[in-house]
C-alpha cells in the first residue's frame, strides 16, 4: 500500500512520537507492507511558501492508494489566508479532484484560547462538512480537549463523524540507546522546558495575575537548588524537543547555583526530525524515575515508556489531556502562587509513589491500547470500502 503522508517531520520530537507511534500500529492492524512517502507540511506555510494545495498537489496525491494529513496541531483556527482558517488550507475545489481516501489522523482543533477570528470558524466549520459527509475521508482528534473545542462551535451532525483517539505517541516503543548525558550512580529526573510561544505561556508584566518568564525561571530555579540538596543520589537532565527550548534552559542554567550546575546537571542533544526518529529521546524518558515536563508529548512519551510524570502546565489543552487520561492530580498550573513550592511538594509525593505511578501508566496504557484497537478497526473498515489493502481478518487476533 503506497501512501502519502503530509506531516510535520522537521519540527518537534513530539511529531515523531505520534508518527511512530501510529505507523506501528498501522503496521500491526493494518497491513505489514506499507510504502510511506513523507512530505514536510511546513512546504505548504505561508512562511515557507515552497508549496500550495493546488493541481500539482493533486497529481501527486493521485498516485497513492492513501492520503494522511498528521497527527499534529493542524486544525488551528486562526489562519485568516486560509480557505479553511487551518494549515491545511485546501479549497473544495481542489479537495473534489483527490480520489484516493483521505485520512485526518490525530489532529488537534485549537482555538488559541478563544481568540479567533469568527471568518475561519465558519470556514473550517464548511471544511468540516465536507469531509464528515462522505466515505472518501475519515476524520479523527487526538485526546488533548480538541473534540469538546470542537463542540463549543459546530453543530452535532458533524461532531458525531469525529472520532477521538489516542495520540501515537502513547505507542512509542524505543530501542535501548546508551546516554552520555546520565551518569550511571544517579537516579535522572528529566525536565522538558518549552522555550517557544514566551508571549502565550507566560504573562509580559505579570499585571494580570499570571507568571512572568522571570519569575518562572527564579522559581524553577530555587525548585532544581532545593530538590537537588535534599536527594543526594538524583541528577537532572533537561531535554530539548526544539531548538527554542534550549532558550529556556539556557536562561534557566544561568541561574542555577555553580556547584550544582558543574556537578548535577546536563543537557540532552537537541535532536531533530533530520537527524533522528525520536527513539534516543524517547528512550531517555524511559531511563529517568521522573520527568517533568511543559510540552505535550514530553508527558505522552514518558508515560508510553511507563515513566511516572509531572506536567506543568501553562497552556489549556496540556490540562485538557491529563483531564481526559484522568491524571490530572499530576499537574502543577505554573500560573498559580507559588509554584516552585507546589511543584516541590508534587516532587516529593511522586518520589515516594514511583511504584503505584507506574502503575497507574500501565492501567492508562491498557484502557488506551483498547481505544486503539477501535480506532484501527475502523481504519481497515475505511480502508477496505475505499481500496482493500488491509489484512483485518486478522486484527481481533492479535495485541502489541
């Protein structure tokens, strides 16, 4: 089965992680041979402007047996250029002349904290039509809130065509790498800082309540001084997922006392969609006792590792995927006082509850497993009315 895969793959671990994830078990339900042809979906942003969803598209969309648009945050509503206020901004016109099937794999719908304009709502909400009217395409959300923003906008007829799914990466399963950047006589927390979106995670004055940058810093910094002094045997390592993050830690390791900075930390490799698949790094997750960590797929991988986790959270629908998984006890809302203390009190309690976390992953893990079973189901159903390149007489057989 030949197919088209438009994706982020030069952007962020994260996208890596439900990639692989997804291909996995594509791989395991679907069909074992399967051709991917990885086409960068930056190509098609305004601000790479390399490529445009127009015939030339179509043509090359036309020599697959199947077209996948994500995972990825694609179904972002605030794109005024775009005939569908998304990334994916793909006329109707051009959409009629695709005849492969279509599948919208695991996208997050935003709505950038409600600040959107109400022109792309009704756009994507006309795009939304389309492509929940008819068997040619098959429309999933992944599990981070994208389905109840969804529903605050459009009607039911066309949220009961959405399926939500669990995002690929919690079908991450890395090889064993070794790691330079752990030292073998340490217990490793892992802390995953997002440098990007500085105006969005945090407040410019801390005037309306929220947390500066700065004061984030001050107080991660007095947290990583603190827990670093009470557990003798525990080394941090902050691992990068894009380069902005290294921006953060940068300004968070400027601040950290000398001693410990010489002695009791690293820095992962920042790594991207060029030169890895995401494994190194996943597994790194999988070698620490704990991680923290502000990016989504930083929480989804380490739990797919069977990692215990912390999220900090200061963007809304990081909070909506531990409500959803039911965790959301794991969270520390970084604009909330006192956060370096919440989040040291959240540290300590997790270090004397590794086991039962980790327990608590394997039961997610299992229920999610079951989710997914669901959803690969329904793609060789799709699959076979639109191609019949699948081998789902043999799914229900067989388990990852």
């Amino acid at each position: 089965m030949k197919v088209l895969h438009v994706a982020s793959f030069n952007g962020n671990i994260g996208d890596y992680a439900n990639h692989s994830g997804f291909r996995r078990c594509m791989k395991h339900y679907v069909n074992s041979k399967i051709e991917y042809t990885n086409l960068e979906i930056r190509e098609f942003y305004k601000s790479w402007n390399m490529r445009k969803f127009d015939d030339n598209f179509v043509s090359i969309a036309n020599q697959f047996d199947l077209l996948i648009f994500g995972g990825g945050n694609f179904f972002e509503m605030c794109w005024d250029y775009s005939s569908t206020g998304t990334t994916i901004d793909i006329p109707e016109e051009i959409l009629n002349k695709i005849k492969c099937p279509i599948l919208f794999n695991g996208l997050g719908i935003d709505d950038k904290n409600g600040a959107i304009n109400r022109d792309n709502i009704k756009k994507f909400g006309r795009f939304l039509k389309v492509i929940t009217s008819s068997d040619q395409y098959f429309v999933t959300v992944r599990n981070d809130g994208s389905l109840k923003i969804a529903e605050k906008y459009f009607e039911n007829s066309i949220i009961q065509c959405i399926h939500k799914i669990p995002d690929g990466g919690f079908f991450v399963s890395p090889k064993e790498y070794i790691h330079l950047e752990i030292p073998d006589k340490y217990k490793i927390i892992g802390i995953n800082l997002a440098g990007d979106a500085p105006k969005v995670r945090f407040s410019e004055t801390g005037s309306d309540g929220r947390i500066t940058q700065e004061q984030f810093i001050e107080e991660l910094t007095q947290y990583i001084d603190t827990v670093l002094s009470l557990y003798q045997d525990i080394f941090i390592t902050f691992i990068p997922h894009i380069g902005k993050d290294l921006e953060l830690i940068s300004k968070v390791l400027g601040k950290v006392k000398d001693n410990i900075l010489r002695t009791r930390i690293s820095v992962a490799p920042y790594l991207n969609g060029t030169i890895t698949d995401g494994n190194y790094i996943f597994d790194l997750y999988r070698k620490c006792i704990l991680t923290i960590g502000m990016r989504y797929h930083s929480n989804v991988c380490s739990i797919a590792v069977n990692t215990p986790t912390i999220g900090i959270v200061n963007l809304p629908k990081h909070k909506m995927l531990y409500e959803d998984i039911g965790m959301q006890d794991r969270l520390v809302i970084s604009d909330e006082p006192d956060f370096g203390s919440r989040l040291l009190e959240k540290t300590k309690r997790s270090l004397s509850d590794l086991d039962n976390m980790k327990k608590e992953n394997r039961q997610l893990l299992e229920r999610l497993t079951l989710e997914n079973e669901k959803y690969f189901k329904n793609i060789n159903l799709f699959l076979n009315k639109n191609i019949g390149h699948t081998r789902g007489e043999t799914y229900e057989q067989n388990s990852i």
